[in-house]
C-alpha cells in the first residue's frame, strides 16, 4: 500500500514484542522513521532495529512511571525533532486464567498499571510534545483487544484495562488532539487471538483454539502482520485521513465466546 508515510517520524511501543515487531516493519516498509521502545527484552529490540532500513532509534522505559514516558518523548524530539505518529501497543497479558472472586488486589493492579497507566502516561506525553510543536496532523493508534469488545472470563483486570484504551480514551483523545492539531486523528484496533510470543503457550494448545475459534467466520488465529496492515491503514492520512474515534476489530470475525458446550441439560 502507498500509506504516504515516507519521512514521517513513528513512535511504536513495545516494539520489541510480536505485534509491535510487525508493526514497526510495516511502518518501515511505508519509509517511516521509528522510534522502537522496548522495556526488558534487549536481544529482540536489537535485532530489529538491525533489519530496519529507515532511520531508527531504539529507547527504554518502563512506561508505568512518567518520568520515563516523558523521557522517551524527550529522547525522540531529540533524535528526529517531532514525532508524528505514536502507536500504543505496549502490555501485558497473563496467561494464567483467574476468576475475578480468586484474583489478588495485586495481580489487578500490575494489570491495569501495565496495560492502562502506560498508555495514560505515553498519550499524556506524546499531546504534551504536541502542544511544544503544533503541526496541522498527527496520529495516535491504540492497541486494544477483543477482550475490551466481548470480555474475557478469568481475565477481567486485562479486558477492563483494554477497554478503558479502546472506550475511555480513544473517545476522548479524539476530541482533544483537534486542539493541538486540528486533523489530528486517534483510533484503536483491538486484535482477537493472534499469533505471538505473549500468547504462544495458550495457542499451542489444540483445545484452546478450537475453542476460542469457534465463533469466528474465519476460523483462525491472526498473525502479527494482520494486525500491524490495519495500523498502518489508520496511521496514515492518505488512507483514512476522515477516520477518527473508530475501534477496529482484527479478529476473524470474532462474534465472542463460547460459554456451553453440548447439549442443555436439566
């Protein structure tokens, strides 16, 4: 696709994981120039800046806290001068299935601390080097799930998290990125069950997947490019430059989840 990207400065958090990897190459690939974050996982954030033609630089931060969100900002305006687009997709996913009655006050809290909070503090960071350099567009595409869209049992912390990104804020940093760009546009995809490292325990299962396949149309796992071809699709402004406040499902088709299996019993 001709995105128009070319020269643009991107900013991808957790780009070090599965989707953001694919992410960052797509943006690439559209001759975008990248701000690629990662927390802990240096071997893989390394080697993909290596594959990466276009101008890059790679930054920590653990974006819970916002002096680190701040200075990734800081660390990109110094490197590129401004950054155009910012991709939220850093998070966390736990595998362990916990019913809300059993989940600890903690387990909550580092949830929506990793996958809430961040993206709180890296919007906030990124509207703030907005309002330091006003241009006339800019982008914001958050990384929701479909856990935000239909839940996700034995997983609330992650599916509330999620739909505070794909709800709380993209309907509301949609109005407020006008006033310091005024064709400035903020959209969420929310990928179902897709094909990454995070999630590579729970795919490997055969049960799993039949399972949380079975109310998808296409009736399979998506890979990370699927996803990472719609952010491209909403960061550009050749593309749907008149799409602002949409949540986007990249999920097969996905309708949600089986709840009985079998027949109804007395």
């Amino acid at each position: 696709m001709n995105a128009k990207l070319a020269g643009k400065c991107a900013l991808v958090t957790g780009a070090s994981g599965g989707i953001g990897q694919a992410v960052a190459q797509a943006l690439a690939a559209e001759g975008a120039r990248l701000v690629l974050h990662y927390n802990s996982n240096k071997r893989a954030i390394r080697a993909l800046a290596k594959k990466i033609a276009t101008p890059n630089i790679v930054v920590q931060a653990d974006l819970r806290s916002e002096e680190a969100a701040e200075a990734m900002l800081a660390a990109a305006e110094a490197a590129f001068g401004q950054v155009d687009l910012l991709v939220v997709n850093a998070g966390i996913w736990l595998a362990e299935s916990v019913p809300l009655h059993e989940m600890s006050l903690a387990q909550w809290e580092e949830t929506l601390a990793a996958d809430l909070t961040s993206a709180f503090l890296t919007c906030r960071a990124f509207l703030q080097h907005l309002a330091r350099k006003p241009r006339e567009s800019a982008g914001i595409v958050l990384v929701g799930s479909t856990a935000a869209l239909f839940g996700e049992a034995g997983h609330a912390d992650y599916a509330a998290a999620k739909a505070g990104m794909a709800y709380g804020l993209t309907l509301s940093l949609k109005n407020e990125i006008v006033l310091l760009a005024p064709k400035g546009r903020v959209n969420c995809v929310c990928p179902g069950w897709t094909l990454t490292p995070m999630t590579e325990q729970s795919c490997g299962d055969g049960q799993i997947v039949d399972r949380v396949t079975a109310t998808m149309p296409l009736r399979k796992l998506a890979r990370p490019e699927d996803v990472a071809a719609a952010i491209v699709f909403l960061a550009s402004d050749a593309l749907s430059g008149h799409i602002s406040g949409a949540i986007l499902p990249v999920s097969g088709g996905m309708e949600g989840r089986l709840l009985h299996v079998g027949p109804v019993t007395e």
